[in-house]
C-alpha cells in the first residue's frame, strides 16, 4: 500500500479531508495514491505537514517488497 495513503488512514482522513487541510487539489492525492504522478515539492511539503510527518516518510526510498537482481 502507498505510503501517502497509509498516513492518511492512520489520520483516518478522506482524500478530499487531506486535501482541504493541505490546501491542494484532490486529484494530487488520487494520483500519488495510485503511484500516477508525484506531487510537486510544494505539495509534498504541504501533505508532509497536514499529516505531521517528514516529507521522507510519505515519499522516500521504499524497500519493502522489492526484488534485488544477482547477476
């Protein structure tokens, strides 16, 4: 599951909650939960702050369920 979606159930806060206190359109979370688009930095920045996280926790580096390749 995404990340941004995962902070904004814990928050238990609808998609168009998230963006109302973000102040950003809804579509920018549709499309970053759905792994379509990244927010811009501003956008990040505001969902980062809304959900009381570090922006590195909504979009950083994800290892969990990744395949490493050995040649």
């Amino acid at each position: 599951m995404n990340r941004l979606k995962v902070w904004r159930l814990q928050r238990v806060l609808s998609q168009i909650e998230l963006a109302q206190a973000a102040g950003i359109p809804r579509y920018v979370i549709q499309l970053a939960e759905s792994g379509i688009r990244m927010p811009n930095d501003d956008q990040i920045n505001a969902l980062a702050n809304t959900l009381g996280v570090r922006k590195e926790d909504l979009f950083g580096a994800i290892t969990e369920n990744v395949t490493v390749c050995h040649e």
